[in-house]
C-alpha cells in the first residue's frame, strides 16, 4: 500500500516515464546499473523497475534518518567502497539468484556528466557472467535532491525519465596479452568495459531532435535569459537575442531559397553566423559553410560539388577579409549580402518576428526530423578537390553527445572556439556549448597568435579546442599564467606533435587531450581521456552513426 502510495506522488510531482520495459528479461540474477543524478535515484528505481532487487548502498547512506526508512521497505546491502572485500558480498547476492541495482559511479554527479566509474562493479559482472541491465536516469539531478553547483538550473520538481536499455556482458579477453591476465588487469579491464557501457548508455538515450529544436529545448532548460554567446564586438548574447537572430535570419533566407535548397554561407566566426545556420535549419534551408581561405577556385568547385547557386555573406567580413577580389571571380554565383537583406526585413515580418516567432518557436520553424539534412561541411581538399559532406541534425549533434559522454564539460566552463566555423572541428565545437548550456566565446581567426593567449586569460576560458600547430605558435607568445584557468586543451585535426605536448605540459602544467576524427564523422571519432595514462584504440566512439 505505501509503496503504491509513493508510487503515485512520484508520478504526480516528477511527472516519472519509464520507457524500454521490454528490455527487462523474464528471468532473475540481473545486475541493474544505473548512472546516479540525485538521492531520489534509488527510490526511482525501486518504485518503477517491476524487478524487485537488492540495493547496494554506501554505508554513509545509513546515517541518513530519510534513506533508512526508505531501506525498511527494499532489500539492501550496505557497503564499503574503501574495503576490498565489498564486492565479495555482491558476487554472494548474485550468485544466490538475486537482482542486485548498483551505482558504478559510487557517489551523485556534481557536473551532470558522468562521474569516475569505480572497476568493482564491472567485475562482479565480469566474475559473475550475469547480464547487465542500463538504466539511464534523466531529469533527478536537476531537482533539489541533486548535488550540481548554483551553476546548473534547478527545478522543485523537474520531470524524471527512466530509459531502460537492453542487457549486456562484461566478458575479459585477453587483448593482445601472452602471459595469462593478473587479478589486478583482469579487475581495470572490467573497470573500463563497465564505463564503456555507461557511456553508450548516456549516449543512445539522447532524444532524436534537430538542431533548431536542440537549441529551443537548452533555452527552456537554462533560462532564456541566460548569456551563453560572445564574439569579439564583446556582447554577450542571451539565448533569446540568439533565438530572435535564428528566426530573423532565418526569414531573411527565406526570401532567397526555396525550401530544402543548399545555400553557402560564407560568414566568419561571429555569433550571427551560428545564428543563421539555426535559422537556415529552422526554416529546411541547407547551409554549406564554405572555406574563405581555399580561393576562388576552391570555392567554386565546393558549390559545384554541394550545388549551390546562392551564397551568403557580408559585405563588412568581405572589406575586413580582403576576399573583394576573391567574390569578384565567383560572378556566376548569386552573391547575396546580409546588408542588403536587412532591408527586405519589413514591418510584416517584424510583426511575424516579435508577435508570433519568438512566442511560439517551434511552430513557426518548418516541420522536419532529426534524419533530414542539416548542413554541409567540406573535406580539406588534401585527397584532391574537397568533397562535400551531407550530415543531419543527428549525426551533428550525437557527435556533441558523444564527446559529452567522455569530458565532463559543465555551465561552470567556458569555451574559445578560434577554428573557422567552416571546419568541421570548429563547427561541432562552437554548437557543442551552445546547444548545452555552456558559455562561448567565438574569435574571428586561429592565426592571432599573440592576441589568442591574452583573450584566453581575459576571458577566463576553460576549455579550448585547436590544432597541433596552433597550439605550438600560441606557445610560443603566451604567458605561463595566460592559461592559469584552461583545464581542457583537446587537439584535433592533426598529429599532436611530441614536443608541443611537452611545452605545455613544462611550461602551463596542461596535459592536451587529443582526438582523431574526420569531417564525415561530424568530426571527432576517437579521443583521449582525462585520466588516460597512453592513447589506444577501445577509445573509438561506440554506436557512431553519420547517416
């Protein structure tokens, strides 16, 4: 009865969904694994997961009056982390035909992302061969039973989703080793598959979106008036002065394409950039983000390849680019300047703009779906003519996803984005803090080598993505306290060279992270960790797809 009772105010004060019950075998002798977002994370579980099972908790829950009168009325099993016997006794459970629900992270996230992942649980899977059952827990952490900084919003009562995901094994293999594996390699390689799990776990239970929606649902979630945006006109923008640009610019294009029709931009890194791809997707317009630095004539063979017969820019960027020249020999496109479109933004529209768009964004966008084109990125060209690269809302943002599922990025950071918004990296990597909550800063070029460090340092960025020769030239000028606050360096797009790695390691006391990818793959596909002592290939993403 009480059970039922709880059951019910769950329901009714979280608005609690489960979803993938189908997933749950008939038979028992599961290990339930959870990722851990707040203290209602067990309650949730044992009311809703129509498997009764034993819960292993932290010793130091007992301490709590609350959770001790919530334990009378489930089994449990109190452990603690500290002790190399504590997983003795969950093997014993397990063994006995129990259900047993663990939390492999050990403690609630202070970050939103996924904590570290301690090896015990992976090895009682591990040593005990039972199918293991991933329960993504979504939504508790914002609620006041979480433990995220002032930083992440906060809900009294925030809807809960509970996403139960097909069962696996932990199976050890002896990966490439001759001599049979020790207890302590048997134990790390457990550790790993099980954070590999969680991982995968955290990213297939991202809801299929596009990219305009994508940004709709981080402005419900972080408040739309909180300032995520600046470029180097030094103003930092709201998410609704970047809504209200999306919807404006994305009008404006209206008048010059035609629905699903691929239109360059050929825009800088500035924040009406990202603004008018949002709007272009909003609107089924498909931006293609052409390269300044390639040239008439690899410009024109970039339209040639994506079809483009209309292009984008700004007259402004043009002058202080010097690309006059440039735009002149590519006369037989349709060169269309934002300046002159401003003026075809009348009062209907403005009336459309503040009296219904920014009301009711999504059903002024155009109906689409996360498998629909979103924007075309091109290959460098090093293989020959660069090639155009198609990619829809999902391949963009189950990247952002994934590189989320491995660094653990917060609203307490602060991202410098200097790669071009045409390079794949640069582009994945300006939405990824957009489109979750995580301030940006965009610089218009990755070759003010002086200016970059001192931005960094003014700025208090926390996170930066580069290149290996980048990164060496900003070396070379910076301060050793210009970096005092990065905490993320990730190097992508080329070999990190050895002795870049060690100057900044020797002289900023920083350990770059590097990543391997391709533009068709959105762009990163492989990345070192944190925590990573030696790169290797079990790092790959899992479950990519780029359709």
């Amino acid at each position: 009865m009480l059970v039922n009772v709880l059951r019910g105010l769950c329901r009714l004060l979280f608005r609690v969904q489960v979803t993938g019950l189908e997933n749950i075998p008939q038979e028992d002798r599961l290990l339930i694994i959870a990722n851990h977002e707040s203290f209602l994370d067990g309650l949730l579980l044992g009311l809703f997961l129509p498997k009764r099972a034993t819960f292993v908790v932290h010793t130091g829950v007992l301490k709590s009056i609350f959770f001790r009168w919530w334990l009378k009325l489930t089994p449990h099993l109190s452990v603690d982390p500290a002790s190399p016997l504590a997983m003795k006794k969950v093997i014993q459970r397990l063994n006995a035909g129990e259900n047993v629900v663990i939390f492999p992270e050990g403690r609630i996230t202070l970050t939103g992302a996924l904590m570290k992942v301690y090896d015990g649980p992976g090895f009682v899977a591990a040593k005990t061969g039972v199918k293991i059952l991933p329960v993504r827990v979504e939504g508790a952490a914002q609620s006041y039973f979480g433990r995220l900084s002032d930083a992440h919003p906060r809900k009294l009562f925030p809807r809960v989703t509970l996403k139960v995901l097909p069962t696996t094994e932990i199976r050890i293999e002896q990966h490439g080793h001759h001599a049979p594996l020790t207890a302590k390699q048997r134990r790390r390689i457990a550790g790993e598959a099980m954070r590999n799990i969680m991982q995968h776990m955290l990213f297939k239970t991202q809801q299929s979106k596009t990219l305009f929606e994508a940004l709709l649902d981080t402005m419900e979630k972080y408040g739309a008036k909180t300032h995520i945006i600046e470029d180097m006109n030094q103003v930092e923008d709201t998410y609704q002065e970047v809504l209200k640009r999306s919807l404006a610019l994305g009008r404006i294009a209206t008048k010059v394409s035609q629905p699903d029709e691929v239109v360059g931009v050929l825009m800088p890194n500035v924040t009406n950039t990202l603004a008018l791809v949002l709007g272009m997707t909003a609107f089924k317009r498909i931006p293609a983000m052409l390269n300044y630095t390639a040239g008439a004539d690899g410009m024109r063979n970039a339209c040639i390849a994506a079809k483009i017969r209309t292009v984008i820019t700004s007259r402004k960027f043009i002058e202080a680019a010097k690309l006059q020249e440039t735009v002149a020999q590519m006369s037989d496109l349709n060169i269309v300047y934002l300046e002159d479109l401003r003026s075809q933004f009348g009062m209907l529209d403005r009336a459309w703009l503040m009296g219904y768009a920014l009301l009711y964004p999504r059903a002024a966008m155009e109906p689409a779906t996360a498998e629909d084109t979103a924007v075309i990125l091109f290959t460098s060209g090093s293989e020959g003519k660069p090639k155009g690269v198609v990619h829809s809302h999902k391949s963009i943002l189950a990247n952002t996803h994934q590189i989320l599922a491995m660094l653990d990025f917060s609203p307490t950071d602060k991202f410098m984005m200097a790669l071009p918004l045409f390079h794949a990296f640069g582009f994945t990597g300006a939405l990824l803090p957009l489109l979750n909550g995580i301030p940006l800063l965009l610089f218009p070029s990755p070759l003010q080598y002086k200016l970059i460090p001192e931005v960094i340092y003014d700025k208090g960025c926390t996170v930066f993505f580069s290149t290996s020769t980048f990164l060496s030239n900003y070396a070379k000028y910076a301060h050793p306290y210009d970096f005092y606050k990065l905490r993320v360096v990730f190097a992508g797009a080329e070999k990190l060279n050895e002795e870049v790695r060690k100057i900044y390691h020797e002289k900023f006391g920083i350990r770059i992270l590097e990543g391997y990818g391709t533009t068709e793959c959105a762009p990163v596909l492989a990345a070192t960790r944190r925590w990573q002592t030696q790169w290797n290939c079990r790092q790959f993403f899992r479950g990519f797809n780029i359709s």
